[in-house]
C-alpha cells in the first residue's frame, strides 16, 4: 500500500498509507488534513492544490490540459504545483512528498 508524506505549513509532516488508486485528496482526508477540496475531486476547482517535491514532480504522469487549465485559478501556485484530485497514488509513487499550502486548507494547521 503506498504512503504518502504531507508537508503542513506549521513544518508538521503527516504521513498517510493508502489503498492503491486513491487520490492525493483522498488520501489527505483519510489523515486528517482539512484540505478544502470544494468541487469532491471532479476537477472543478483548484482547492486540493499541492506542491509536490521536486523529485517526484517528473515520476507523476503529465498533467491533462484541464488540470493546467485549473491551475491556472490556484492561489499560490508553482511550478510543481499539481491538483491533489488528479495524482493516483500506486506502488511506483509509495513515498510521494507533497507540500500543502496554507491556501488549501480550510483551518490552521
């Protein structure tokens, strides 16, 4: 089962093991991170935004033209910036490293 590790703004690292084929989003929220995540993970909205570490940045599949399009209307956005309803997490991504920013999150970290 592949974990992945989130960087809260506090400095606060929150790691959280996942069925294969959950999404970052889901995952986040099976952790207890208060990621807002508006439109459910139908990639209406950009509010699942995350940083994700340059190292795994190039392992992640491209991104599809509307998750850039989303992007677009996130707030602090980057370049490894990616949508967290959109990254399927698998054996290949087991150890993902994602920064959530503060403008992702519903309460204080």
């Amino acid at each position: 089962m592949p974990v992945v590790h989130f960087a809260l703004p506090s400095g606060r690292v929150v790691s959280v093991e996942v069925g294969a084929g959950t999404t970052v989003l889901e995952a986040a929220r099976a952790g207890g991170i208060d990621i807002e995540g508006a439109c459910g993970g139908s990639m209406a909205c950009a509010t699942c935004h995350v940083w994700v570490d340059e190292g795994w940045f190039a392992r992640l599949p491209a991104a599809a033209a509307e998750e850039e399009a989303m992007l677009d209307l996130a707030a602090d956005w980057v370049p490894t910036s990616r949508l967290g309803c959109q990254i399927r997490l698998d054996a290949a991504l087991d150890g993902l490293f994602v920064r959530v920013p503060r403008s992702s999150l519903l309460s204080d970290d």
